[in-house]
C-alpha cells in the first residue's frame, strides 16, 4: 500500500462539512424516527433568515411554507418519503421577515440494512430567479394567446376566436332549445373607400366600424368579431328573429350616426353597410357549416338589392 492510498489521506468529514457548507444549496438531514432535523446547512440562515438552530423538526420545516403550498407539499413529500421513493418538490418559503422564496427541495431515502426508511437527506435550491422567468414565459405565452384570438388591426376577436365562440353557443343553443342568431356585415364599396381615401384611412374607417359595431353587443354573452377584410360578424345567444332584427337596425343607426364620409358610394354620401342575418334553434341535422352559409348568402342577396339594407329571410 503506497502513502497516497492510507486511509488517513481519505478526505475527512471537516473536509465534506467544509464542501457542503460552502455551496449555494443548503443540504439537511432529517432522522425519520423521530422527524427532527440531525443537521441542516448555516446557509439557510442567509437565504431564510431562520438561525440554523431554529430548524429542529419537520413541523419548522411546514409551518415555515406558504398556506397555499403547505398541505400539498407535507402530504407529497411524506408519502414519497414512506414509500422509500426520492423526489423533487417546490414550494415557497416563508423568510423570517414575512417575504417568500421559492425553493426545490431535491430529497433522497436513506434505508438501514433491513431497507427500512431511517434517514431523508436533501438539498434546498433557491430557484426565486428561476420562477421570476418561468412567470415572465408564462404571461408572454398568454399574451400571444390572447393575441392569436385578437385581430391585430381592431383589437376586437379574430376569425379564429369567432369559429370558436360560434361552435360553443350552437351546442349550447342545441342542447337548451335556445335561439341562435347571427348578423354578417359588410361595408358597402370598400374597395372604392380605400382607392379615394388611401389606405391609411381605410384601416382607421375599419377601426371606427369595428368600435362602433362591437357596441350592438350589449350582453355578457353577444360576440362581435372581425371576420375578414371589411366584414364583421355578431354572435347573439338566446335571441329571436324579431330581436335580431331591431339589434341588426341599431346596427345600422350607430354607423349612420358617425357620418363617415364616403364620396364615392353610389348608394350614399357616408358610409353605409350591407347586412345579412339568420335565427336558428339547432337540432341534431342542421350543421354550423349550412348555418354560416345561410347568413352569408343572405349578405350576398343584400349586395345585389342594391347594398344599404338587410336580409333577413328567404
């Protein structure tokens, strides 16, 4: 046996107390019999503010958590525990100073020789910064949830939002018996609008319609959305066809008030809209699909009348 291979020039255990206490972690053990802390790291005093003889059993360890985390966390980590199983938990930890701190308590089983639990020995992470980032994420990612469902020009729904919406009230309007109805809208002579006005104004002329519109939607549950290019849509739950008519002829009132001008309509000096709209209560044949094209053609048959009105039948 050579010298470098003595057992006296092992790393002692000043040496590994030296190593732990030295990290960022702050490593512990836990007696299982008696669920008191054997030992935990001085550096818990820095990041909790708790003094290291403070942490004298498991009770320190939950009361010193967040209410919202505590009941979870206990029951998770001791069941694992029980069952001799290593495991990860996060929780936020109540520093001495009533703030709170995320941690990932990161935990391994210890067994005797007869594989019965005697010890839990881990390590406690700050990982505050790591949330601070993960919660960033998660309202970006929301955020463009949203915006994936906001058209980018109105601000009000998109298409994909209306596909949505529409497929969830047609059930709920089957399922109760309720009606249904829809008003499709068009803005007369766009495309003239925007070669005279410029494109500019043509998306505030949009702007202005889509603000106005979204007004006809009074209740909780009215939907009003940009379906595409110069065409708008109103979703209307539980309302029948003479209601969907006065709403559809309010429409018309609030975009004549605003005056837009519009020198190069043949029907009008402002701005004027064509309208299509369909009442229906669901049953099991009819489909969302011959729905949508019923209102739609019916905005067709209002553009070859001569534009400026609505169609609400046939």
């Amino acid at each position: 046996m050579t010298d470098t291979d003595t057992p006296h020039n092992l790393p002692d255990a000043t040496f590994y107390k030296t190593l732990l206490e030295s990290t960022r972690a702050i490593p512990w053990q836990i007696d299982w019999q008696t669920l008191t802390f054997s030992y935990i790291g001085p550096q818990i005093e820095e990041l909790l503010g708790w003094p290291q003889d403070s942490w004298q059993s498991v009770n320190d360890w939950a009361e010193r958590m967040h209410p919202d985390d505590r009941d979870w966390a206990v029951d998770y980590c001791v069941s694992q525990s029980k069952a001799g199983a290593d495991h990860e938990a996060d929780y936020r930890a109540q520093t001495k100073d009533g703030r709170y701190i995320w941690i990932r308590d990161v935990v391994h089983v210890i067994r005797d020789a007869s594989g019965n639990v005697e010890s839990l020995v881990g390590f406690m992470f700050d990982i505050s910064e790591r949330k601070k980032i993960e919660n960033k994420l998660f309202d970006l990612q929301k955020e463009l949830e949203e915006l994936s469902f906001q058209d980018g020009l109105t601000g009000v729904a998109n298409r994909r939002m209306y596909d949505s919406v529409l497929e969830l009230e047609w059930n709920n309007a089957r399922r109760n018996q309720q009606p249904l109805s829809m008003i499709l809208f068009d803005i007369d002579f766009f495309k003239q609008y925007n070669d005279h006005y410029g494109h500019i104004q043509g998306d505030d002329c949009l702007k202005q319609v889509a603000k106005t519109l979204s007004k006809a939607a009074t209740r909780p549950r009215d939907f009003f959305a940009r379906y595409g290019g110069e065409e708008f849509v109103l979703i209307l739950p539980e309302t029948d066809a003479d209601a969907v008519q006065k709403v559809a002829e309010r429409c018309r009132s609030l975009i004549f008030k605003q005056q837009i001008p519009h020198q190069h309509s043949p029907v009008s000096q402002v701005l004027t809209l064509s309208q299509g709209v369909g009442t229906i209560i669901p049953s099991h044949k009819d489909s969302i699909k011959a729905f949508s094209n019923l209102v739609d053609q019916r905005l067709y048959r209002a553009k070859q009348q001569g534009r400026n009105c609505m169609v609400n039948a046939g």
